[in-house]
C-alpha cells in the first residue's frame, strides 16, 4: 500500500516454504531504494521451522510515479538469481506478493485446500481455549499424536493415516500455534499437559496411547506422572530427554565426562526432512509463547506407564559430510540419556536409531510404524 503523502510504499510478503536468508524490496530499476528485511543467517536445519511473514517499507520521492517493486531472495552465499516484480501498489493480500525461497520450490498460492485425510475440529479445554483436534480415522485404541515444540497437529498430516491400522488416530495442537487459542497464559507444561488431558476427556477417549514428539516428551511425563490410570502407554519420538526425565546422579554414571563440544555446527547441505505441505502453512507462534514453554518445565523423575523410546544417534543434521567431532559429543550425550531412561523407566524398550533426523517420523516413516505397532501389540 502506498502511504500518505505518497512517499512510502509498504512490501507484505509471505513464505510458507522455504525462507531464504534475507530479502530485499526496491522500486523496479532503482537500486538506490532498496531495502532489506532482517538476515538469518543460521543452519536451515535449526531454523523455526515455518512459515516466514516479512514486511519491508520503500520511501522514495519517485514513488509517485513509478509502477512496480521487485522483490529479491537472498542466501549466505550471495544473491539468489530469482526475484519477484509485482505491481507497485500491493493490496491487503499477503499473497499478491509471495516471496521468493532459497530453494526454488515456488510462491505462496492464493488457493490451496488441506487433502490431508483427516476432520478437523476445535475442543473446549480451558475458559475461552481451544484447541485444534485432527481425526484421523481408524479402530482400536486411541493414539493421540503431540506435536513437537514450533509444529501443529498437521506435522503428522503424513504419517498419522498409516498408523490408523494400528488405532484410532488424533493429533493436537497445542495453545499458542496453529489455529489453536492463543492466550496470554497457560504455557507451563503441567496447564499443557492438563490441555492435552481435556482433548482427552472430550472425545471421551478410553486408555489412549500418547505419541509425542521433541518437547512433547514433557507433555507425555506429566500426564504419566500426575494421570497414570488415563493412559495406557508412552512412545517418545526422539522426545525422551531431560526435559521428560531428569533423576539428578543418572546420567554421570556412565558419562562422568562429555566430549568437548564442537565450536560450531556442521555446516547444513540439504534439509534432512521436508515438512507435510499444511504445516508449512499454519500461523506461527508467538516469540512469548516460544519462551514461556521451554521456561516452564518441571523435572519428572518417576515414569510407570510401559514406554518406548527411539533416539536418533548421531542425528542426521543434512550435513554434505560427517562431522566426526560433532557425531562424538551428540552420540555421548544422547546415549547417556538413553542409558538413564533404560534404568529409570521399568520395562521401556529405548532404540538408537543411527544417522535418523530428529524428525524421524518423517524421515522412517515405515520404521517408526512397525514399532508403534508392535509396542501397542503388546499392551494390555
């Protein structure tokens, strides 16, 4: 839009895709107006991984009179030689300017409708909160699906209807994301735990199987601990870490000692994971929400509810090459976490899955089903 007295021109681009490292808007021909938006150097595969929305403000006394902005990517190596002219006055839909991505996998869509195989619904959990429930469909026991700490229920939009062979498939987001509720409060993981436990009760769901990923593993502990007789089982998915089980002494019995950590990451060739296309497209969460979930975990020491936990060891970060420094002090650090869980937890059956992405259930689909399958087999 061009904003009175005709001197400024504001850029409102929108990528669900892939965001490159920066972006730059200028009047079409003149250099001299150009702008940037903030650089983001990092690791793709650290990255937030979502949709990027960025704004960008012209000011020219040409403005007036010119007709068009072009609209640039950039990357850490340098100018990306694909950019986006769009005509010079933006209306109020973001994708009339979509941005360009670091990986040419094409613009933001103005139509696009979610074929995941799923019925979304929105679940009364707390006073003016809701939150969104995928049904996957299936028979059998209840699976709930947790997403990790940044995804949505539609993170699993690819592997919740190949689990339904083995129950009946949901999957949550929780507050703050998505299209859930965003309140001001609520992200402490017992008020999130609690969240999960409504959707629960809700849909009158009988002994259900928690199913979490990352930071979800919190999520998972809490309702072990504090609402055993609710669930049946546990499966951590590369979520069993100190967050989800943390016994002060257990993990320097076999480690007194870690490797040195490496001064830097390996440096990231190709993203080891492609998100499910719908998660790619959901809200981001808020920077407070983001903060207050990491900050307001508690420690969980007594897990007894049967358990299967899969780490991946060392993770495939995408790096071109390994890392064998890198690989010495991830593998340490999460076998040490493994070990501790094996004791702590009577019964879990822990997996090292080497070279797997942390997001393994999008990189071994096939393999985190076969063992969710028969963990649900044996239970009673």
């Amino acid at each position: 839009m061009v904003d009175e007295p005709y001197n400024r021109i504001d850029v409102d681009c929108f990528d669900a895709i892939s965001p490159p490292a920066q972006i730059s808007a200028e009047l079409n021909g003149i250099p001299a107006s150009r702008v940037y938006g903030a650089a983001d150097f990092a690791p793709a595969w650290v990255r937030w991984p979502y949709s990027l929305r960025a704004k960008l403000a012209i000011s020219s006394p040409r403005l007036a009179n010119h007709e068009s902005v072009t609209v640039t990517a950039w990357d850490v190596a340098g100018f990306l030689d694909r950019s986006l002219t769009t005509p010079g006055i933006l209306g109020a839909d973001p994708a009339t300017c979509p941005l360009p991505d670091a990986e040419g996998s094409g613009y933001q869509t103005v139509r696009w409708s979610d074929a995941a195989p799923h019925q979304a619904r929105q679940v009364n959990v707390d006073e003016g909160v809701q939150l969104e429930v995928l049904d996957f469909g299936g028979t059998g026991r209840p699976i709930v699906l947790l997403a990790g700490f940044g995804n949505t229920a539609h993170v699993y939009d690819e592997l919740a209807p190949k689990l339904t062979g083995a129950g009946h498939v949901y999957a949550v987001t929780r507050r703050g994301y998505g299209v859930s509720s965003r309140p001001q409060s609520g992200y402490d993981v017992s008020r999130l735990g609690e969240d999960v436990l409504a959707v629960i009760e809700a849909l009158r769901l009988e002994k259900p199987v928690l199913v979490g990923h990352s930071m979800a593993g919190q999520e998972l502990s809490y309702l072990a601990s504090e609402h055993q007789d609710r669930i049946a089982g546990l499966v951590y998915l590369d979520a069993a870490y100190r967050y989800a089980y943390d016994v002060p002494g257990e993990f320097e019995k076999d480690f007194p000692s870690l490797p040195s950590p490496p001064p830097t990451l390996p440096a990231v060739a190709r993203p080891p994971f492609t998100l499910p296309e719908a998660e790619r497209r959901q809200p981001r969460g808020e920077t407070a929400t983001r903060d207050a979930i990491p900050s307001g975990g508690r420690q969980f020491t007594k897990i007894r509810l049967p358990a299967l936990a899969i780490f991946a060891s060392p993770h495939d970060t995408g790096a071109a090459t390994a890392d064998p420094e890198f690989d010495r002090f991830d593998e340490a650090l999460t076998e040490r976490q493994a070990r501790a869980f094996e004791r702590g937890v009577p019964g879990a059956r822990v997996l090292r899955w080497p070279r797997a992405s942390h997001y393994l259930f999008l990189t071994r689909p096939s393999d985190v089903i076969k063992e969710v399958t028969s963990f649900m087999a044996g239970l009673r």
